[in-house]
C-alpha cells in the first residue's frame, strides 16, 4: 500500500469528492430550500390573514367578536401573533403568541410601521422577515388589507398583519439536511466500494509495470509484463510496455557491440584520444594515450592522468571559452601535438570535448632540418655580400685608377649582386611555398603571346651564348587551357634558364608546343651534358644539384619551385634525359574546356575563388 501512489491518490480523491460533495449539495440545498419554504409558510400565513380579514370586512366594525373569536384561534392553535390596524394605520387589536412578549418587538417598530403602510398604500398582500435582536430569531411577517364590499364598490377598512418566528423553517432545515448528508455519505461509501475495486485492478498492472521498468533502470532488460486478455488502454500499454522493452534490450545490445567495436578502432589508430563531459571528467580514451604520455593505466586512473600530464588545464580552457585549444606538449624526449576541440549538439549547447594526441617528434625534426638548411642559405649570403665588399671598399677610396680595372670591378659587382638576389628571390619563393600558400585564381589562359614573348627572351640570351634556339608548334591555334598566366611562364622560365646555362656553345635548344587528349604540352629539350640516371630522380628535389662538378652558380631552388608550381595548378612536369645527349623537361596543362566540365574541378575553382576574397 505503501508504493501504491495512484491508489492512493485515487482513493484520496473519491474521499474528497464525497466530502465536497456533501459541502456542495449542503450549500445548494440550503440556497433553493429557504426560499421554498419561506414561501410554504407564507402561503400558509396569508390564508389565516385572508380568512381574519373576510370575517372583518362583514361587519360594519372590524373589531367584532367573530374577529375576536378567530383571532384567539390563531393564538392558540397556530401560535401566531396577530395585528390588526384601521386604515390610517392605526394599531386596533395587537395579540403576541404566548412565548413572545410585548417588548421583544420594540426593536423593530419602525419597520412594523412601514410593512403596515405598505399594505394600505399598496392594497395588496405583503411579506417580510426581520431579524429581531431582543429575540435572537428571524420573524416572518404577512399582511393582507381589509376591504369591504358595497354596492360593486370597494372601500379600505384596514389591515391584517400575521406574526411567526422561523423555528418551524429551521427545524425543517436542518432535518433535511441532516438527511441528505447521510443519504450523500452512505451513497459515497456504496460508490467507493466499486471504485476502489476497480481502481486496483488499473494500478495492479501499472505497479507491475513500475517494478519491471525500476529492474531495466538496473541493467535487467529481460523484464515482460504478463498479457491481458481484455481488449482496453491498460492492456495496449502493457503491450507497447513489452515491444518497448523488446526494441530497447535489442537497440542496447546493439550499442553495446558497437561501443566495443568503436573501443577497438580507438584503441588501433596511432593517436592517443581522450574525451571528456562538460565537467571535465574523463568518458572515453584509449591506449596509446597513455603510451604517448609514459604513464602505467595500473597506477593512475583517467583524470589522474589529466592531472599529471597538466592536460585538465587545456581542457579547462576548451570548455570555458569553447574554442579548440593546439599546443604542444614534451613528454620525456618526446614532442607531443594536443588538439582540443569542444563538443556541441544541434542546439549549440556544449556537452563536452575531445582530444586528439599526436607524436610530432619526426615531423618537428623535419621541420628543424628545413630550417637548417633555410639556415645554410641565408649563410651562404655572406658570401657576394663580403665580396662586394672587397670591391667597393678600393672603389670608394679611389686606390682603383686604372679604367679597365674599375670596369672589371663592375661586372663583377654585377653579377654578384644579380647572383644575390636571385638567391633571395628564390629564398622567398621557397619560403612561400614551405607555407603551403596555394594558386589562386586559376582561369582559362591562352598561352601562345605569352610563349612567344618568352621564346623572344631566351632567343637574345642563347644568341649571346652562341647557342641555337628554335620554337615549333604542330598548330596556328592552339587551344586555352587551365591555369595561372604568369605561374606557367615562372615555369618555363625556370626550365629555360638550365637549358641556357647546361647546354654548350654550339648546342641547340628547342621549344615546342602539341596538344593530345591529356592537354597541351610545351617540351624544351637541349643538346647538352644530360643528367645521370641516379640523379634523374631527384632533379625536382630542393637544394639539389646534379652537375655537382659544374661551376655554373644557382642555389637549386629553381626545378623544384617549378615542380610544386605544376604541381598546385593541377599540371604535369616530367623530365626525360640521357647522360650525354640532352635533356627534355615538358609541362602538361589540362584543356579548360575540360575542367569547365568536371565537377571536382568546379570545387576546386569556387575554393580558390573563396581563398581568393578572404585574402581580399
């Protein structure tokens, strides 16, 4: 009975309604049968009143002893009082009941008079109750005019007034009520019986129900509730409580196995993971975590671990201010890459966070070596700069007199200073390149001025080398493709340099353009030394040089920059060369009628667009 809440709420109910019942039927009553009665023992009264005031009017005085008569009547048999007046209004005959004094009504003469006047004034019957204070009871007064007939001629005579108390109308009340509040209880009780049988038949089921679902709250999904032969609500519900009970055990059992599965994927990937609620208490993570961290799971739990490592402190950060949180933390000699991001759901409301760890040890090492070699270069500076130095130190003090002499010193200061910016142009160019900035604003171009005015360049530069240079195209128009105007020609600027520099007096380089299925192709192919094949793989690579001998000056930025160029721009740079033959390097450009028409391509268009205007 004790966990019986609805049965007891049920029954606290009923014993409710049956008490406000009783109230309200009691108050209803007594609403509707005052007036009732009132008017019963009026009706009642103005009969005497009526009978005083016939028997009054038959005389040729009003006081007669028929009156009298009637008048000790009424005082003995109806214990009424009875008051007769002339018609001014003057008191003839006042007779109290026996229990009721003279002086008892002198409280209320001045409404006597009034109800006396009404009645002559008004030549109509007339009732009132009045509260009496001497008596401490409610009087009910009614009154008749006396009239006499003459002739089919009416003429007032006086008036009748019949006196009560309400004793009688109490009474009444109260043994009505008496009866209606037994019959409402007794009747409550025969109702409650069948209410509250069938009240436990409804809450047998739902305290079943109740038990079953406080065993699943437990970890018990096994739980059924016994079928109900009868076709009702309470049958449906244990019906949708078992298919519940059903789809839960089996959606559990499901989350189950993935959560293991997803556990093992955790554990396999070569991060360390580690998830946390909104308060900053660890839920999920994985092995390697604690391997990238050097810490034994035997000794420590998971938010010890937090602790120890000073990671609760980024956690902290990421749930405060919910933004991702990258630092980079040692762990003995090890370099470890922490990335904090927060966890919010559809509403925005965050709910937690997750770390990702990462061994940057190698990566960091790379990266010191690229400035390393950033390093050498920028070393390698002082070089034209002290010799420039040497040179302009003696032309300045004028210890230079000889013509021919200052003339030297120029040409050399020339190429010094040409050598030294473009070893920082390159410097930059790689710098922009280490950064991962990539081509923007890619767009159909249509090459062949662009070439031309290139082919005129390196022509004067071959002719003052004494070199032949040619430029052939299988086709009068040649078709636009992808690209970056100024990029590809950076390009082809770059291979033809080498071709100038490596290929002896006498030799020839050549220039061609043809187009095939994959794009347009524009190949530069010399006659000179060649490169070896164990250097052939790495004559984009940057810092290198093949000609290792050779005592052409460059910084070995140059294929390379031009390789990653392509590369950004979706083009194909190829070399082919035999030691001792020549060499032919060819950029391979897709046609824009082509990337106008493929949908990754469109992609990659709009997100160079966008890079494009946030760069703006």
């Amino acid at each position: 009975m004790q966990k019986n809440f609805i049965l007891r709420r049920i029954l606290f109910l009923l014993l409710l309604a049956i008490v406000l019942w009783s109230i309200l039927t009691s108050i209803v009553y007594l609403r509707i049968a005052r007036p009732i009665f009132r008017n019963l023992k009026s009706e009642d009264l103005y009969d005497q009143a009526r009978i005083i005031s016939y028997v009054a009017s038959k005389g040729d005085k009003i006081i007669t002893d028929d009156v009298i008569q009637l008048l000790t009547l009424s005082i003995q048999f109806y214990e009424s009082g009875v008051f007769i007046s002339d018609e001014t209004g003057m008191n003839l005959i006042s007779n109290y009941p026996q229990d009721i004094a003279d002086y008892y009504l002198d409280g209320i003469d001045h409404e006597f008079n009034h109800f006396v006047n009404d009645i002559l004034s008004l030549q109509s019957r007339q009732s009132m109750i009045i509260f009496s204070k001497n008596l401490n009871k409610d009087l009910i007064f009614v009154g008749v005019p006396i009239i006499k007939t003459i002739a089919n001629k009416s003429y007032l005579m006086g008036s009748v007034v019949i006196m009560q108390t309400v004793d009688e109308l109490q009474a009444s009340y109260s043994s009505l009520n008496s009866a209606l509040l037994i019959s409402t209880i007794i009747v409550g009780l025969l109702v409650a019986i069948p209410i509250v049988f069938f009240a436990g038949k409804v809450v047998q089921p739902l305290t079943e129900m109740r038990e079953a679902a406080s065993a699943m709250v437990k970890g018990d999904f096994s739980q059924r509730l016994e079928p109900m032969e009868e076709d009702n609500e309470i049958s449906y519900l244990i019906n949708a409580f078992n298919h519940l009970a059903s789809e839960l055990d089996s959606n559990i059992s499901k989350l189950t196995n993935e959560r293991n599965q997803l556990q093992h994927i955790i554990d396999g990937i070569a991060e360390g993971i580690i998830a946390v609620n909104s308060d900053g208490k660890v839920t999920q993570n994985n092995d390697m975590v604690w391997h990238l961290f050097h810490q034994n799971t035997r000794l420590y739990t998971s938010d010890e671990l937090l602790k120890i490592t000073g990671l609760d402190k980024l956690f902290k950060i990421c749930l405060n201010e919910q933004r991702i949180v990258i630092e980079i933390k040692e762990s003995g000699n090890d370099l470890i890459n922490c990335l904090i991001s927060p966890l919010l759901d559809q509403e925005n409301v965050l709910y937690g966070a997750v770390g990702l760890f990462r061994d940057v040890t190698e990566s960091e090492k790379l990266e010191e070596t690229r400035r390393e070699y950033v390093a050498n270069v920028s070393h390698e500076l002082r070089t034209p700069i002290t010799a420039m130095r040497g040179l302009l130190e003696p032309l300045n003090d004028g210890l230079v007199k000889n013509e021919e002499n200052q003339q030297k010193y120029y040409a050399i200061l020339l190429r010094e200073t040409k050598r030294l910016s473009d070893l920082i142009d390159d410097m930059l160019e790689l710098s922009r390149i280490q950064t991962s900035e990539k081509i923007i604003n890619l767009e159909p171009v249509y090459l062949k001025n662009d070439l031309l005015d290139l082919a005129v360049r390196f022509e004067v530069l071959a002719d003052q080398k004494q070199v032949t240079f040619e430029i052939q195209d299988s086709k009068e128009q040649w078709s636009t493709v992808w690209g970056k105007a100024d990029r590809i020609i950076q390009i082809l600027s770059a291979i033809m340099e080498n071709a100038v520099k490596f290929t002896p007096e006498g030799g020839k380089i050549v220039m061609s353009v043809a187009e095939d299925e994959t794009g347009l192709t524009v190949s530069i192919t010399d006659n000179g030394p060649g490169i070896s094949i164990e250097d052939l793989p790495h004559v984009f690579e940057r810092f290198y040089k093949a000609d290792k001998a050779h005592n052409e000056r460059g910084t070995g930025l140059g294929l390379s920059i031009a390789a990653e160029l392509a590369e950004q721009m979706g083009h194909t740079l190829e070399v082919t060369s035999a030691e001792g033959k020549g060499s032919t390097f060819s950029l391979t450009m897709p046609f824009a009628r082509d990337v106008m028409k493929s949908e990754p391509h469109l992609k990659d268009v709009y997100e160079s667009d966008f890079d494009h205007e946030e760069q703006m």
